[in-house]
C-alpha cells in the first residue's frame, strides 16, 4: 500500500541526479534533505555485480540488515543517533557491494529521504522503499502495517507499545490539524503509522506546487502511474509558473482526465491552450467554482460557452486579458449561473463596453467585481449595473477614466455593503467623496490620481471607518490615519468652541 506514495513527492523536491542532490544539501534549508557529514553523498563507489544470482542473494541479506535495524532502532533516539543513521543510508547508497543497485537506491533515497525520527518512522521508511524496489522488480508488495510483527528483534518493546491504548484523535480532527501542517511535515507524517498515512494522503495531494514547469512533467507521469490519485485532487493552479507556462492541450487534457474532483483550475499565462482543452474540462470537471483564464489570449467565445455547460457550481470567474472573447461569450453563463457568480475578474478586457451592463446586471449575487482598466465603460454603465447588484462588496475601477461623480454616486446609493471602492484616475468630484462617506462598511478607498478631488473632502472621510486610503500619489496607512483622524476632531472641537 505505501508504494501509493511512490513518486508523490515529486511533485514538491524533484532532484534526479547527484549533482542537484550536492546543491540541495550545500544550500537549502527548505529542501527535505538534512544536512549529512561531508562524503556521506557522493558518487556510487561500488563496480557493477552483473551476476543476477549473486544480485538477488544480496538483496535478501541486505533487506534483512536493514529492517533488522530499523526495528532495533531506539524509539527516541537523540540527534547524534539520528544523524548516525541518516548518514548510515547515504553512505550505504555509495558503498553497496552492487553498483548498479546502489545507482538506483540513491534514486530512490534522494525522493524518498530516510526518516530518522523514531524506530516507526524509521521502519515504515524502510518498507516503503523496499517496496518501490519490490515494485520495479515486479515483486510482490508487502504490508507496512506488519512490519514490526515480521521483523520482531525487539519482543519487549513492541509487544508493550502495541497493548497500551493510544490517546485518540478522531480523524476529522486530525484531518483539520494536517490541513495547517507543511509539506515536508507532511511527507513524514506518511511513515508514521498505517492510519496517519491514509488521512494524510489527500491533503498532500490536494493541491499539488508547480513551481517549474519540469515539476508539470513529472506530476503528470505520476498521474499516468497513479491514475487512481487523482480523486484527491482538488486544485491545479499554474499561476507560480508565469511566463514559463507551456502547458499546451495534449498535456492539460491529460492531466484533467485523471483530476475529476477539482474545485479550482488557474490556468494565468497558459497562452498556449486552446479550446479544445476547455471543452475537455467542461465534460469532465463538473465540480469546478472557481476557474481563473487570466492571459490565455487564445481562448475564444467557445471556451466560456462550453464551460458554462458542464460546470454548474461556477463561483468565480477570471477572465483578466482574456482578448479573444467578446460578450456573446456570456450567453450560456448568464442562463445557468445567474444566481451564483459571486466574482467576476474582468480587468483589461478591453471588449466590455457599456452594453456589458445589462449582462453583468444578471448576476444578481455578485460580490466582487474587478473592471481595472476597462477603458470603453463609462457611468452609464455603473448607471444600469448598479441597481442589479445590491450585494456587491468590492469594486474596482482603476484606470476607468471615463468615470464620472453620476456612475459612482449610482453604485454608492444602490449597494450600501461596499467595503473596497477602488476609483483610482476616475474622474469623480468632492461630492462623490461626500456621498462615499455614507458607506458604512468602507475600509478601503482608493482616489489615486482623482485629480479634482480637494483636501477638505479627504477630511470628510475621516469620521469613517477606514482602514486603508490611497490618495494623491500617496498610501496612507492606519497609523498616519489614525492620527490625521485624531487631529481632525481636535481641530473640529476647537471650532466649536
Ligand atoms: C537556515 O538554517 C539556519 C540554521 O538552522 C538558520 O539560522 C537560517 O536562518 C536558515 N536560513 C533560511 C533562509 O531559512
Ligand atoms: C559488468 O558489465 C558491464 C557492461 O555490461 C561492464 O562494463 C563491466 O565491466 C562489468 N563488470 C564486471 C565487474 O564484470
Ligand atoms: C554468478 O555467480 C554464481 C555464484 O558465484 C556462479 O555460480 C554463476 O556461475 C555466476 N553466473 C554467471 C552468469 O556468471
Ligand atoms: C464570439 O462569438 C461571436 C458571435 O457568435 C462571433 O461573431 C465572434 O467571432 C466570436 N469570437 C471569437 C473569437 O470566436
Ligand atoms: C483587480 O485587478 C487588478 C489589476 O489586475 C489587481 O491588481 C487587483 O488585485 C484585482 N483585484 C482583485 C480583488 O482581484
Ligand atoms: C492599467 O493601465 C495603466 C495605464 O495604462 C497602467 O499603468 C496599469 O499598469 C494598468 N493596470 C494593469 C493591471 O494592467
Ligand atoms: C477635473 O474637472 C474638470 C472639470 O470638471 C475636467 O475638465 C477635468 O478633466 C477633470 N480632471 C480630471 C483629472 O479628472
Ligand atoms: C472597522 O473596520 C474593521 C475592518 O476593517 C472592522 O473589523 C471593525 O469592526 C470596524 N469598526 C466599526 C466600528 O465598524
């Protein structure tokens, strides 16, 4: 069951050769591999055996030392044991007597780094790598959860620990827990036990990093192997890798037809994917809510369509620089997902004009919508969304500069929950800021490059309950704000009196 994990965790530390392993160890702390004893890792020592039979004779003897040692190993063992047998596998890996089995133990150790911290963790390490070998011998996987009862070398403690009741957590309780753990506490949180390997699981899959696009490669290879993964899968997000996302059709689909259960899918920068790949994921994702298409230029009317089809449970959607749609694309969407869209990212999509507006108006429940550089809208546009979207929270309107005090003063009377009003470069007057200070819940107001706006109206805004103000070509934080509020009631006192 443990080879399960086989090849899981190259999806976080992918180092194949020695030379990146060398790397690893010099000058990373995040990387899962300790620190060892200078000439603990190195090149394989050992010539090739090339005798089969001398080969299998060995293995067999040496598997026994190995679980022999683990299951003897003490169960809190102090740092200088546990460095002893770190650096006992590293340098086993260099000067076992075969080696061309030594070559691929290092493969296997430098995925799989041996864990120290206890004689379990220690043990079930071991059995875990015996049985990736098992695996590409095509040899017969063995049960990690029997271990120590094969290799009991050590009657007197075992027998003790297995009879004493554990303190019980029950699993959603550690699934929760598991959910603030990191990755590599995660990776060892594996060899603990059979039933903390089965709860971990999922969460190290769920959200797998792509932090190269080698890590994609791989992940998908995994997935070919493991198809069966693929349940626990719930968000492929390719936002980390920029510019150097090349991921193309072929291999999307692949990796989409094996993850059925996603939620989330950020696709940022895939400029390569077309819609093919879409209608793929719309036939198969049918769980999806939030589906981010920022930069993918290529995809067209078709993707948004088909997408709106097969994912019902659309929550939101982010469609920042997507040039190549236009607003028919929202035909399907506003039939099926009127009711749900919550946010709607469409900055830069430089195909909403003011007829965009009676669309948009139909998604009554929407909460954030992001419009930053739409430069075709104007306030009539605000003028007939508003109305519509009495729940909207955040809005954002930078660089709208055809925004005028009529399209602001609509939003502000009709949705009286906005909390982040984002107006920079609008063309807007004291009297919206006026207006702006009924809100409520404002805590966040950007009047960046509003060029007309007066001091005296920033000081209106100070009775309010703001957190965070952008104004002039300055940020002003809660402290400077703080302060500026304290002196303005002092100088209203003042004027009282
Ligand atoms: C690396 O580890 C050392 C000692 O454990 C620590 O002092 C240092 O801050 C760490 N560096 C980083 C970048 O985490
Ligand atoms: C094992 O075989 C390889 C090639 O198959 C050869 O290069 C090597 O010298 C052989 N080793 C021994 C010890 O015979
Ligand atoms: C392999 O080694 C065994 C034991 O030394 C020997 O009997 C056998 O002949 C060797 N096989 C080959 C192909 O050399
Ligand atoms: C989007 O749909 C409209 C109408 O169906 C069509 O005229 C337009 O060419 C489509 N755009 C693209 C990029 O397919
Ligand atoms: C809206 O878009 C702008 C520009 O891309 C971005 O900086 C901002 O973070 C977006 N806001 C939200 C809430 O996503
Ligand atoms: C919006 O447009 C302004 C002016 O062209 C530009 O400086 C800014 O970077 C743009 N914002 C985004 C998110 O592209
Ligand atoms: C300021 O207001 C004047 C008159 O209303 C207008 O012509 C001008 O464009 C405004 N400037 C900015 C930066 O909005
Ligand atoms: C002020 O805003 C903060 C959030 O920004 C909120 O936690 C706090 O309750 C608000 N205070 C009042 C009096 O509304």
């Amino acid at each position: 069951m443990v080879i399960l994990t086989s090849l899981l965790y190259l999806n976080f530390v992918i180092i194949q050769t020695n030379e990146d392993l060398f790397e690893k160890v010099s000058d990373n702390n995040d990387s899962i591999i300790p620190e060892v004893t200078s000439g603990t890792i190195g090149p394989v020592v050992m010539p090739n055996l090339n005798n089969s039979t001398l080969k299998a004779e060995l293995g067999q003897s040496s598997w026994k030392l190995i679980h022999t040692m683990m299951a003897r190993f003490p169960e809190n063992p102090t740092e200088d044991e546990k460095e002893a047998l770190r650096n006992f596998v590293y340098l086993f890996g260099r000067l076992y007597p075969c080696g061309e089995c030594a070559s691929e133990f290092q493969k296997i150790i430098i995925m799989y780094p041996p864990q120290v911290s206890s004689r379990e963790a220690a043990s079930q390490w071991a059995c875990a790598v015996h049985n990736i070998v098992n695996e590409r011998l095509k040899k017969e996987i063995f049960d990690c959860g029997k271990i120590a009862e094969k290799y009991k070398c050590v009657p007197f403690h075992h027998t003790i620990i297995n009879t004493m009741v554990p303190p019980v957590l029950i699993d959603d309780v550690i699934m929760l827990i598991l959910d603030h753990v990191d990755q590599k506490t995660l990776y060892s949180c594996l060899f603990v036990n059979s039933k903390l390997y089965q709860l971990t699981l999922p969460t190290l899959w769920r959200s797998p990093r792509f932090m190269k696009f080698r890590n994609v490669l791989i992940f998908q290879q995994c997935l070919q192997q493991r198809p069966h993964m693929g349940k626990y899968i719930k968000v492929l997000c390719f936002k980390r890798l920029g510019f150097c996302n090349y991921l193309d059709d072929e291999l999307l689909i692949q990796i989409i037809k094996s993850c059925k259960y996603i939620t989330k899918l950020d696709l940022s920068f895939a400029g390569m994917i077309t819609d093919s790949a879409l209608t793929i994921i719309s036939q198969h994702c049918s769980q999806l809510n939030h589906i981010c298409l920022k930069d993918c230029r290529t995809l067209t009317n078709d993707s948004i369509k088909a997408i709106a089809k097969g994912c019902l449970m659309l929550i939101s959607l982010n469609f920042e620089r997507c040039l190549s749609i236009t607003s028919l694309a929202f035909d399907e969407l506003t039939t099926n997902h009127k009711n749900y869209v919550k946010k709607l990212d469409l900055t830069l999509c430089k195909w909403v004009n003011d007829d965009m507006a009676p669309i948009i108006s139909k998604f009554h429940s929407l909460k954030k919508l992001n419009l930053t550089n739409c430069t075709e809208i104007t306030s009539d546009f605000l003028i007939t969304l508003s109305p519509n979207v009495p729940n909207l929270e955040e809005l954002y309107l930078g660089g709208v500069l055809r925004i005028t005090d009529e399209g602001v003063i609509q939003v502000v009377d009709h949705c009286p929950n906005l909390r982040i009003l984002v107006l920079c470069g609008c063309d807007i007057h004291d009297r919206t800021l006026h207006h702006i200070s009924k809100l409520k819940n404002l805590y966040k107001l950007d009047v960046t490059f509003c060029m007309n706006i007066t001091h005296n109206a920033i000081r209106a805004l100070l009775c309010m309950n703001i957190t965070k103000l952008n104004y002039g070509e300055l940020d002003i934080d809660e402290r400077t704000l703080i302060s500026l509020r304290r002196e303005y009631f002092l100088s209203l006192n003042v004027a009282n009196y």
